[in-house]
C-alpha cells in the first residue's frame, strides 16, 4: 500500500511538538497531526473562498482568512 503525499512536512511538524513540551513523540502522534492540520486547512481556506467570493473576488485575502479562522 502507497502512502499517500502529505501536505505538511512530518519533521517540522514534531519539531513543533517538541518545541510545545513534547520531548517523546511517536511517529503515528506526528501523523494523526498532519492529518488534522490539513483538514483545518482545507476548511479554512473553503470558508475564506466563501468570503472572497461573496465580495466579487477571485483571490484570498489576509482578511478572508481572518475571518474564516473568527468564524470556525
């Protein structure tokens, strides 16, 4: 079975974990993450798309992400 390409970068992301208090971080922890991560992205971006289509506009801007992050 292939994995499958994930969108973030597995040793930034447990060197975040480290970085917040987590000196022992199984891989499988690191995974589950990434995997949340991307989700939370997706919905973010989807809501600020949602934004900036509602004003007439094509692209993402600073402020429809601040908004979709305010409202999920």
């Amino acid at each position: 079975m292939a994995k499958k390409k994930r969108s973030f970068a597995w040793s930034p992301v447990r060197k975040l974990m480290k970085k917040s208090g987590a000196n022992i971080v199984a891989r499988d922890a690191v995974e589950l993450l990434i995997i949340d991560l991307e989700k939370t992205a997706t919905t973010l971006t989807k809501k600020a798309l949602g934004f900036a289509r509602h004003a007439k506009r094509k692209k993402i801007a600073k402020e429809d992400m601040d908004l979709a992050i305010k409202y999920l």
